[in-house]
C-alpha cells in the first residue's frame, strides 16, 4: 500500500443511545464510526471469535465468497461526505486455471468492518479521510479508564 492510505484497526466497540460506535485506529489516531447496532453487535462478536446459532448476513457472505473460491483482502474506507463513511471491498478470486480475479465494491463501512473481522482482513483508511476526523484517542481512554467499557456489552475488543 502506499502513503496515500492508512492502516488501522478496530480497537473498540460500544453501545450509543443511536446505535454502536466503532472506534477505528492505531497508536497515533483513533476515530469513530456510528453505525446500527445489531450490526456493531455482528462486528464485536466477529472479533471475539463468535457466531450466532444461525449465520448473520456478513457470514452467509463469507460463506458464499469461500464457497467461490474468494476472499476479503482488505477493506479501504475510501470516503466521507455530509456526515457519511462509504467503503470499498476489495476482494479476490482464483480459478482452478489460477486466473485471478480482483473485485473492487462499493459498500457500506459497517458491512465491510463486519466482514474483515470475519476474515481476519486488514483494514485501511483513505489518508485525506483519516485526516479529516477528529481524534477521539482521549475519548477512548476516558471510557477505559472510567471502567465504564466493561459495563457495555461489546465494550473493549
């Protein structure tokens, strides 16, 4: 990848009165993504390893992605316009021919984290958007070390 993105990572994952905050960084950023909360939920139990007793939308996509042979590379959150994130999927496909297929989507941020968590795919920031949010590295802390991250289900990932 070259500098015009930045790698990051989920790092949290809580409850709001309007949904879930995702919080998306490394050591020097970390900002914030609202989305719905049953998939916020998805998202956390991804990274802990869990599934539900039946498969949740971003799992029969993963299902069916391995089914052909494909996989998430990566996902770029590419955007951010009017309040809104938008993503791209990146994912790849070979055939028994070993031709190889890259499929670049436009999806919605809170699928896209979703499923790279599945999968254990990284996670990149477009560099003009990762600069133009705000740092919530503070906002983090104070949560963590109010003790209040362990009151949220789906605190702390």
């Amino acid at each position: 990848m070259q500098n015009d993105v930045v790698e990051v990572t989920i790092r949290a994952v809580f409850p709001t009165s309007n949904g879930c905050a995702v919080f998306l960084g490394g050591e020097d950023k970390i900002f914030v993504i609202y989305i719905d909360p049953a998939i916020g939920a998805a998202i956390h139990a991804a990274i802990q390893g869990q599934s539900a007793e039946r498969p949740q939308t971003h799992e029969l996509l993963g299902s069916i992605l391995e089914g052909f042979g494909a996989k998430v590379m990566r996902v770029v959150i590419a955007d951010f316009e009017e309040g809104v994130f938008f993503a791209r999927l990146i994912i790849e496909a070979s055939n028994e021919l070993h031709q190889r297929k890259v499929l670049d989507i436009d999806a919605r941020p809170s699928d896209s984290l979703a499923l790279a968590a599945a999968a254990g795919a990284p996670i990149f920031v477009a560099r003009h958007v990762f600069d133009s949010t705000d740092d919530m590295s503070e906002v983090l802390d104070r949560i963590v070390e109010s003790g209040n991250a362990g009151e949220h289900p789906g605190g702390l990932v």
